[in-house]
C-alpha cells in the first residue's frame, strides 16, 4: 500500500490548512533599550519556524497511526501467548487455535501495511528534533548573554527589551506563555505511559526562557513528580497548568504578560528538550486542547 494514505494526506492538508495566521498585536509597553543580541532572536524564530511546519505534519501523521499500531502490536503479543496456552490443552481446541491463528495473521498484514511508514515517520522526527535543539542552543546563548547561567535570580526586563511582549486584548489567551523563540506542535491526546494521554501542547525553547501569565489571575506554585517545578494560573474563565520550569517567577495576583517562570526540564521532563509543558482548563473543567487558542498569540 502507497504511504501516506490518502487518509494521511488528508491529515497533512488539514494540519497545513491550520497554520497560524498574522493576527494584530497589541503595541507592546516600552522595556527599555534592546540589548545587542536581540537581533539574532527573530532569525532564530524564523529558523524554528520552518523546522517546526514538518514537524507538525508528521506529528499529526504519526497520531493518526499510533494507535493503531500500538493496539495491533500489543494484540499480536497476547494472541501469541494465548495460541501456546490453547496448544497445551486438548484436541478439542483446535477450533480455537484455528481463530487465534486467523487474528495473528489480520494483526500482522495490517501492521506489515502500516509499520515501515510509521517507522520512516518516527525517523523523521527525530531528524527534524535535531535540528530543533541545534537552534535552541544558540537560543540559549542568548538566554545566558542577557539573563546570565541562572534566569530568574534577576530583573527579566533585559529580556524583555529584546523580546517585547504583546497583549492581545479580547483573546481567550492574551499572551504567548513563552516569551522568545519556540517551536510549537499539537500533540494533544498523545499516548503516554500507564494508560495517560499528554493532555497539554508542549513548547520547546531553550532553558531559562521566561514564561508568561496568558491572562491576568493568581499565580499558585504547584510541585509534583511528573511536572516537577509547576504552577498555576487561575483566572476568571479557568485554569492554565505550566510544568518542567527551571525556576519559578512571580506569584500571587498579576497581570497577562507578567513573568512567572522560566523554562526548564524539571519533573518527568528531566533528559529531554526544555519546554513548557502547558494545559488550558476552560471554566475549571478537564484539559482541552490549546493549539488553537496558542496559535493565534505565539509566532
């Protein structure tokens, strides 16, 4: 079978038809001279951004397959052991063996089908991620020039002349909740270990990256194992979850677009790219996916 599929296809077109669009900003607020790296930040942006479109297409890709192939895999193993229990027993399952033995072959026709394109798939990602964290890294750079080793121990108006910060009034979200270079993929609903799904959009930027307030409300530290350094943003239409923060920014009640953390790899996150990890709680009810509400006010 041609792969993609024109199912997959049609996946891609969909993931391509939702690019963001230019929205207006809001004239950001004045943060005094621009430091003299500030102008390697856009290019950077620039660079993540034609990186992330593939990325985000074959992520929808990858989605569309994964449980397919995860569930057929995990058939086929219990298929597999179950034929050898049925084979000890008597004759009289041979009706048996011949049912487990015909949904051991459905198992591995569909995965033959589906496997080598998932598989190229997956190799492409990590090609693609590759280069993620090559331009991350001279993000970083810039992190350490203008913040130093350890964001978050000053002032991050330094970082903040080189990277304004826009307010969006009148959107769900009012602001980026990462202020400088990202690279953003909806890989909302993907599996994770223990029967989870990855309930949140993830946003890779480099380490010590600030964090913004999407909205204005009250900001509560919330440490866990899996989110490691997180918080809170509760606010008058719900709630945002930010985790895997190096370190944390302000607290208590403030405003959309106030620094509230720093990027970082805490929690469960530890050995992976830094990123905000980010979940939008519309009126207090279970995560829904942000991508949308992210689109429109991130570049």
């Amino acid at each position: 079978m041609p792969f993609p599929s024109r199912a997959l296809r049609r996946v891609a077109v969909a993931v391509l038809a939702a690019a963001p669009a230019v929205s207006p900003l809001a004239t950001p607020a004045a943060a005094g001279p621009s430091p003299p790296h500030a102008a390697q930040l856009p290019t950077i942006q620039r660079n993540l951004h034609a990186v992330t479109l593939p990325i985000q297409v074959r992520t929808a890709m990858w989605m569309a397959l994964v449980r397919t192939v995860h569930g057929r895999q995990a058939d086929l193993r219990h298929a597999t052991a179950l034929i050898r229990r049925t084979a000890r027993q008597a004759g009289s399952a041979s009706g048996a063996l011949r049912s487990i033995r015909a949904r051991i072959r459905v198992d591995r026709r569909v995965l033959g089908r589906l496997l080598p394109g998932w598989l190229r798939i997956k190799a492409a990602l990590h090609a693609d991620y590759r280069r993620v964290k090559a331009l991350l890294a001279e993000s970083r750079r810039v992190v350490r020039a203008v913040l130093g080793p350890n964001p978050g121990r000053g002032s991050p108006g330094p970082w903040l002349a080189a990277w304004p910060v826009a307010i969006h009034q009148g959107s769900t979200l009012q602001a980026c909740p990462v202020a400088g270079p990202i690279s953003l993929t909806d890989s909302f609903g993907a599996p994770r270990p223990g029967g989870r799904f990855h309930e949140g959009n993830d946003l890779l930027a480099a380490r010590g990256t600030p964090e913004l307030a999407v909205q204005p409300g009250v900001v509560i530290p919330d440490p866990n194992t899996l989110g490691g350094r997180a918080v809170i943003l509760r606010s008058a239409s719900g709630y945002s979850y930010y985790a895997h923060l190096s370190s944390y920014g302000a607290t208590g009640s403030v405003p959309a677009g106030a620094v509230i953390g720093y990027v970082g790899a805490s929690g469960d996150a530890k050995g992976l790219i830094p990123h905000l990890h980010y979940e939008w709680h519309s009126g207090g009810g279970p995560a829904v996916d942000p991508f949308p509400l992210l689109q429109a006010v991130c570049p």
